[in-house]
C-alpha cells in the first residue's frame, strides 16, 4: 500500500486565518521533489512560495487559482516516493508535516471551488502543520526566501504572477527585460497598457480561423430603463436589495484583512475625535506637505507621549514609546496598506520623503516585507491628496491615535488692520479615550500646529 501524506496550509503570516491562492507550480498527477515551489499563495501583506514538503506524485490540490484555503486545512496530498529524499516529521522547517488524519477530503484543483465560509479548520490533533513562513520557508539549514521561479517556461517573482493574474496579461507573452529572463512588474504593466499580451487574445502570428456564414439575425433592441411604463405613468420601483443585479464578491487577500482589522477595532477602541485647522501661510515655497506633517507629528509626540503608544485593553497597561514609527496609511485598488515609517524622530526631510517612497514602490510592486507593516507607533492618513477636508479615522490596535490631513484650502484670516487670505490645511485627530484624555489629545493637536506654522 502506498504511503500518502497531506499538508496543512501553515500560518503565512503572524497568525492570518488563511491565504488565496495565486499559481500552482504543479497539477495533479505531476511528481515533485522535496522543496520544489508547490504553490505561490497571497495572504494581507505578501505573495509567498510553499515549498513541496516532500518528494513524491500530486494526488490532490486544494482548489485552483483564486480560491481562498483556512489555515490548518489540506492544501496538497501526495503519494511518498520513498526512493527520492524526503524529511523526517518536524526536521529542519520548524512545523510537521504529519501523516494524513483522518478528514473530509478537499475537492481536487479541476473541481468547483469550495466556498471559504464553509471550509472549516481540521482539529488540533490534525494541525500538525501548522508552522509560520512570512515570505519566506525553513527549508534544509536556511531560509528559503522569495524568488524567481520558472513556470510553464516563464521566470517570475510570485507578486508579478499576482499582478499579472490582476491586470489579465499572459505572462508566456511578455517580453521579459529582467536578469536571466525573469519577467519584471514594469514587463507585466507595459504589456497590459499595449495589450500585447492580453489573457485570451490571439497571438500576433497566428492566423485567424475563417468565419462560419451565418444566416442573418435580426438584433433584440436594447432595453432602455425609464421611470415610466408604457402608459406614461410613473413607475413604482423595488427596494435596491430587491433590484440589485450585482454578484457577491468574495473579498481576498489585503482587502479580506482591512475588512477583519476594522471590525476588530471598532468593536475594541473607544475613538473620540478632534478638529482644527492648522494656519501655513507662512511655509516658504518648496515645502512637502507629508514631510512636514510627520515633523509636526514627531513634534508632537515628543511634547505629548501619552499618544505614542500602544495600549492593552485585556491587562489595561500602555507602554509609551521613546520612538516614533508613523504608519502611512496607503491607498490601493486591492486594499489599504500601512507601512512603518521608522525611527522618523531621527529622519530629516529629504530622509522622510526617500522612506516614503521608498515603502510605496514596495507596496505597489507588493515586495514589502510584512515586518514593515506592523509595529508602528501611530498612523497618518494624508487623505487630502484626494478631496475631503475632515474625517473620523480608525484608531488600530494596539496604537492609541492617528492623524487624519484633509486638502488644503485658503480662507478670510483676521489680521491686524483687516482680512488675509491664509491657506490652511485641517486636521483630525482621532484617540483612544480609554488611554488618553481629551486635554493630553487636544495639546497634542496643539504642539502639531504650532510646528505646522513654523516657515520652515
């Protein structure tokens, strides 16, 4: 009888309840040796490579391309080949990649994806494998981290797999620039604003299939909407919940955690906020908005540390930070990102600005690493870039504040002897009144728009 094993999709992240998956390297009834890139996965903060647990023949997958796994649930089943190298329970990858236990067996990739709300975690005794890999996987005696890897022909990093899954390039078209063949983000982005590489179209060399004579049809008009009927009368209309057409949307990946983090934190913080206007008709031209707001943050901070900080509601302790980490919220079509600005306290303005970049391009090209997303001290959201002058920002565990910059506007100032048109830029400020109070939050608001005010 043939030994079989199943691996447990393992925590990707610091403990994500599960992960969509991207590409499979292999299909069923492919073999596969030990450490071989089995699948690439996409949890909230990355696209990471699962290696092959073991060596032996793909008997089962857990879904295809965009279907949602749970943590602790079959991903893959193989059949051991026992003459190519395999590891011993538990060697080397910090988690164990046990027999298979007893389970309701997982529909195969060719089958119809499994709804993720109905795919319930196995018991802790089948939980074997349940190890954490951030980007990268313990394999043999080093860290495997991520990595170009060919794929039906193609070399490609698992986040332009992503994106080119997003933006409906073939990848086995794109002409690749990268070193040794690897096809790059700004590959995947060029072909998809060309359409030179578009998922369905035919390719450029080939030769089209002559037409089948069809008799002709005569075309249904199309169906105009209109608030009248046919009598010229007004016509009563269902309720949108009724009427909508839409489909529901599973949500995945970053967007699938904002919607968890949120909900976490409305249900936790108790959010007062506060409002003022900070006057910056004296800055001197050239001045970067975002480079002075985290200075006035950081200014802040160090005038009113009760808001730098982090703050447990369970054990009711807060531990004030003699640092300033600001997390930058940024704005993405697949959901909202919070990198670290770290040790901002120490950065001057042109250092503040080739951080913030820096982090952007890592988030639109998704290689940040997941530790910059975490560990912040307080948040920033500049949502001004956009529209809208105040706002209600979310406060995220276990930080305490977050400032919210709306756009800038000019108004009527009272000077001495009349009127001045001053530009202005508001502020909200949002604070967790379990650990601050309304005076320490209203003097912080204070010391950032004394600094805000400030020429240079």
């Amino acid at each position: 009888m043939s030994d079989t094993k199943t691996f447990l999709l393992p925590d990707l992240g610091e403990g994500l309840p599960d992960a969509t998956i991207v590409e499979w390297a292999v299909k069923v009834g492919d073999t596969i040796r030990l450490d071989d890139t089995l699948v690439s996965m996409e949890t909230a903060k990355a696209v990471v490579e699962v290696p092959s647990p073991v060596s032996g023949k793909v008997l089962k997958l857990a879904g295809a391309a965009g279907d949602i796994v749970v943590t602790g649930t079959m991903l893959a089943e193989f059949e051991l080949d026992l003459s190519q190298p395999q590891r011993a329970d538990g060697q080397d990858t910090g988690h164990n990649h046990g027999h298979a236990a007893p389970a309701a067996p997982a529909p195969a990739a060719e089958a119809a994806p499994a709804k993720a709300a109905d795919t319930k975690p196995a018991e802790a005794a089948e939980r074997a494998d349940s190890g954490t890999v951030v980007g990268a996987m313990q394999s043999s005696d080093a860290v495997r981290s991520e990595q170009a890897v060919a794929v039906g022909g193609v070399k490609a990093m698992p986040a332009v797999r992503a994106l080119a899954r997003k933006l409906g390039v073939d990848l086995s078209r794109v002409r690749a620039t990268g070193n040794d063949g690897v096809v790059t983000n700004d590959d995947v982005k060029r072909a998809a604003a060309d359409g030179s590489a578009k998922v369905g179209s035919a390719p450029p060399a080939a030769v089209a299939a002559p037409a089948v004579a069809r008799a002709p049809v005569a075309e249904a008009p199309a169906a105009s909407r209109s608030t009248l009927s046919q009598a010229g009368r007004p016509m009563r209309t269902q309720p949108p919940g009724v009427a909508a057409t839409g489909q529901p949307e599973q949500l995945k990946g970053v967007r699938r955690n904002m919607a968890r983090v949120m909900a976490d934190a409305h249900s936790k913080v108790v959010p007062t906020t506060l409002a003022d206007d900070a006057d910056i008709h004296a800055w001197a031209p050239g001045n970067d908005i975002t480079g002075r707001l985290v200075r006035a943050i950081v200014a802040a901070c160090k005038a009113v540390p009760a808001l730098n900080a982090w703050f447990d509601g369970d054990k009711l302790t807060r531990t004030l930070h003699p640092h300033v980490d600001i997390g930058i919220a940024v704005d993405t079509d697949d959901g909202l990102f919070v990198p670290a600005l770290r040790n901002a306290d120490v950065l001057d303005t042109r250092g503040v600005r080739e951080a913030i970049n820096r982090l952007r391009v890592q988030v639109e090209d998704r290689s940040i690493p997941a530790s910059e997303l975490t560990g912040y001290t307080i948040s920033l959201s500049n949502f001004g870039m956009f529209a809208g002058r105040y706002a209600t920002p979310v406060v995220v565990p276990p930080t305490v504040a977050i400032v919210a910059a709306g756009k800038g506007r000019h108004q009527m100032t009272p000077v001495m002897g009349g009127f001045e048109s001053h530009k202005v830029i508001p502020l909200s400020l949002t604070f967790d009144h379990r650990a601050c109070t309304g005076g320490e939050a209203a003097r912080f608001l204070k010391a950032m728009i004394d600094d805000l005010a400030r020429a240079n």
